[in-house]
C-alpha cells in the first residue's frame, strides 16, 4: 500500500469518525443480544437566544402585560402550569409531557458572564466555563468517562460539524444523517480490499472499526421501521428522529447534541417565536412518542445562550437580555413544575432595569443531568472554576 493511498484512507476515514481505534469486536458487543440500554442525554440548544418570557409566561407578574402591551400572551390563552406561569400556547404540545410528570421547566436560568454577544455567550455555555475564551473542550465532552473500547457512536453531535459542547479528548461524532454516515469516497470497495490485506497492524484496525461503524449504521438505517410517529420536517425534528433511531438500536449511544437556530426575535417577535415554538413542542413531543419506554433512560436538557428583554422594543420584538428558561424531560424527572427562584419583573428586580435576573446558574441544572447520566461525577472536572450546586429535579434513585 503506498502512502498517498494510505493518506487517502485514514483522511476519508476522518470523514466518518473522530479518533476511531477501539479494538476490534466492538460491534459485537454493541449489537449482539442481550446488549444492556444505557442512559442516553440529549442536549438540545436553541441558538439565537430564546425568550424564555414567552415561552413560560408568568402571567401572574402584573409587570408582565405591562412590559409587553403587544406580546404579552393572555392568562386565558396559555396553557396553565401552576396558577402563576403558563406555556405559551405554541407549546401545547408539551402539555401531556407536563402532565405526565415527565417535563419540568427551570426559569431565571443563566450565565454569571454579563456579554450579550451570541457569539461569546454560546461558547461560554457550550465550554461550560462562562468567562473563559481559552477552554479548548466542551461540557458534555468532559462528561463522558473514557472508555478504550466504547462503541465509535457513543457520543454524536447532528450536523456538518462537531458542536463545540462535543469538542475534547473523548471520541465524538459528526453527523447529517444516519444514512450520510459513511467514507464518502466511491473507492470503499478498494478501501475494505486494502486495509484487510494491509500488515500495517494500526491501520488495519482503524480501517476494521470504520467499516464496522459504516456498516451498523447502514443496517440499522435499513432496519428503520414505521413508528407512526410524524416528525417535523425541520433541523431539530429530523435530528431528534435520527437520535431516536440509535437510541432504539442499541448500539451504544450515550450523548447526543442538537441544535435549532432562528431565535434572535428583534422583530414582528410574535410570528416568528410562534413556528419556532411549535417546532420546539411538535418534535420534542414526537421524540417522546417514538420512543416510548425507553424514555425511561433518557434525559433531554435544552437551553439558549441568553434570554430577551423583558420590555418589548418598538419593532414589536425584544432584544438581548439576561436570564431564561430551560427545559428537562425524561422518565426520571420530576416534572410538572417550574424549579427555580423567580426574581420578579419590577424594576429594581431586574438586571441592570432592563432584563429578567438570573438566580439559577445554567451549570448547576446542566450538574444535575450529568450526576444523573452518570450515576456521579467530578463535577469540578467538567464545570472548572464552578462550584456546582445541582439542581434537584430528578426523583430518587431506586
């Protein structure tokens, strides 16, 4: 085998995974029979900051229809949580999750760091270390306890590109679809030739556990039968419907990430925060649906870099704020209610007089999950500088 021709492999190689070198005979394992489900997070992250007023309303702040003469949402019209808060009505969908115990909301979460630049903000909550532009590593890529002979889709990221959450010394992948998981090159025929005749003992294994992943993936994404659960047609619903699909399989999922962009609602808010938020619910609800039972070992966590304004602006939309709302769903949580201190809308209340305050660091709901995941972890490891506070959502363990 010459060089270039090796060249060539291990960088189509690359396409497929990240770092694949587990020893032989993973596939076995992940596949075979009697294989044990494991826990699975998902970390949903809503690009674009997402106005967590709107989407859990507090219609019991007297503040709140004040602030926003226009896009304030009626006590009537929303979908009633608790006497004080409400989903929007675009969230309605959740409403069997919440009254099922298994969704609950945790408001006035946030980031300690003051920058209302997207670009910055979401690295700190992807990075887990607001303030801090030189972690090279993401949260949830430190949250995974390393393991030499793990399944190569363990942890996934949907998309082009790995997420920043997912970056680290830990193995991750990137993927568009199940079906685009593979060596994009038309020689793979050529390929599996090589790397069985090769004597080149690394090179035969990274090739062996490639084609092996390649190859579980396509029959899985053969094997994919009718769930009678309808997707959104959108980036998140088709995402959610590809984890779904690895989560059933068994083969070996632990993390996964997705991400939805659109949510910088400057203006005409109300239209646009309406599709948003019906596609939030619609595939979150599907998710749910599809997988069943088997909610029982999965978590899913979302969250937005910031939130919004809790005055609207004169182009009827809200501009860069401070503190938010993220969502947990899953079999262990212990939903229908909105965790969380609430600081008030007044305005001595809010942060810096414009923005809703936050009173949850997005670290400690994030510690929750991961303790949860894991069933303990160092948390100063994958929060550093944080002393971690989990938030306590979960019920017991049994």
């Amino acid at each position: 085998m010459t060089t270039n021709t090796r060249r060539a492999f291990v960088r189509n190689a690359a396409l497929t995974a990240f770092g694949i070198g587990a020893a032989p005979g993973w596939l076995a394992r992940a596949a075979g029979a009697g294989a044990k489900s494991k826990r699975v997070l998902v970390a949903i992250f809503q690009r674009g900051a997402m106005d967590g007023l709107s989407a859990v309303i507090p219609f019991g702040e007297k503040r709140y229809a004040e602030l926003r003469p226009t896009l304030a949402v009626a006590r009537d019209a929303a979908v009633d949580l608790d006497g004080f808060f409400g989903l929007n009505p675009a969230l309605k969908p959740l409403q069997p999750l919440w009254a099922s115990k298994q969704l609950a909301a945790i408001h006035a979460t946030g980031s300690p760091d003051p920058t209302r630049s997207h670009f910055d903000a979401q690295d700190f909550m992807e990075s887990g270390t607001p303030g801090r532009k030189a972690t090279r590593d993401g949260w949830l890529n430190r949250a995974i306890a390393p393991q030499p002979n793990a399944s190569p889709i363990r942890a996934i990221s949907m998309g082009g590109t790995l997420a920043r959450s997912l970056r680290g010394t830990n193995r991750a992948v990137a993927v568009n679809t199940i079906a685009g998981f593979k060596v994009r090159d038309n020689a793979q025929a050529d390929f599996m030739s090589m790397y069985s005749q090769s004597t080149d003992t690394v090179l035969q294994g990274t090739g062996k556990d490639t084609f092996e992943a390649v190859k579980l993936l396509a029959s899985i994404n053969k094997a994919q039968a009718a769930s009678g659960v309808t997707y959104p047609g959108s980036r998140l619903g088709q995402s959610l419907q590809q984890i779904a699909t690895l989560i059933k399989a068994d083969a070996g999922l632990e993390v996964a990430f997705a991400d939805t962009t659109g949510w910088d609602t400057h203006i005409n808010q109300a239209p646009a925060l309406q599709g948003l938020l019906t596609d939030f619910a619609e595939s979150l609800a599907a998710f749910h649906t599809d997988l069943g039972a088997r909610m029982a070992d999965v978590t899913v966590v979302s969250m937005s870099e910031f939130g919004r304004t809790a005055k609207e602006n004169g182009n009827r939309g809200t501009d860069h704020g401070h503190a938010n709302v993220m969502f947990a769903l899953g079999g262990d949580v212990a939903g229908a209610k909105v965790y969380g201190k609430w600081p008030g809308l007044e305005a001595e209340q809010l942060y810096q007089q414009r923005d809703l305050a936050v009173t949850t660091d997005f670290r400690d709901v994030l510690a929750a999950v991961v303790q949860h995941h894991t069933g303990g972890a160092d948390l100063a490891k994958i929060f550093p500088g944080h002393a971690a506070q989990p938030l306590h959502f979960f019920r017991p363990m049994q």
